[in-house]
C-alpha cells in the first residue's frame, strides 16, 4: 500500500472530531445526556488511540501489512455506520415532528 494514502487516511479520522462533538451534542435531549455522549465519544477516542499502535509489530516490518488492513477495514466501516446513523437521526427528527414517540437515550 502507498504511505501517503495511509497517511491521508489518518488525518480522514482526527479531523472531524470536533464534528462528531457537535453532532453528537446536537442529537442529544438534555444538558446530562450531551455531557454523557461527549464522554463515550472521548473515551472511544481515547481507547482506540492506545489500541491502534499496539497493531504496528516489529514482527510485521516494514511493511505492517496487518496493521495498515486493520486501519483500512475500521476507516471503510465508518461510512455505513455514519450513513446508518443519519437514517436514525432523521427517522427520529420525523417522529418527533410529527407528534410521535420521544425518544430518549
């Protein structure tokens, strides 16, 4: 795999991590549930930070061909999951608008 097409890949997931903050913020009822969806994301964030480089072996130099299909396969999945939650979140919208059910978290 080409080094800058990972590199780029990298700065595709820190990037917009004040986006997910405000989103989640967003999608949120209350000011304890934002304060709670805030912490997961960080605390996600956080574990996948001291996860991602135990998967860089010595083992597996120079290449790390292991390590770069494992970051490639996390950075794919977040699209479908991203999409899924957008179909979520506007379901949700409707139905509140429309007098619906409330949902909570």
């Amino acid at each position: 795999m080409n080094k800058w097409l990972i590199k780029a890949d990298l700065n595709q997931i820190v990037a917009p991590l004040a986006i997910i903050y405000n989103w989640v913020g967003a999608n949120c009822n209350g000011h304890t549930q934002r304060v709670a969806a805030s912490a997961v994301v960080s605390a996600a964030f956080g574990i996948a930070n001291i996860i991602g480089p135990q998967t860089y072996q010595a083992k597996d130099a120079p290449e790390y061909l292991p390590a770069k299909i494992t970051l490639m396969v996390v950075i794919a999945s977040a699209l479908p999951i991203t999409l899924a939650l957008r179909v979520l979140y506007g379901h949700r919208n409707r139905t509140r608008g429309t007098g619906g059910l409330e949902y909570r978290l």
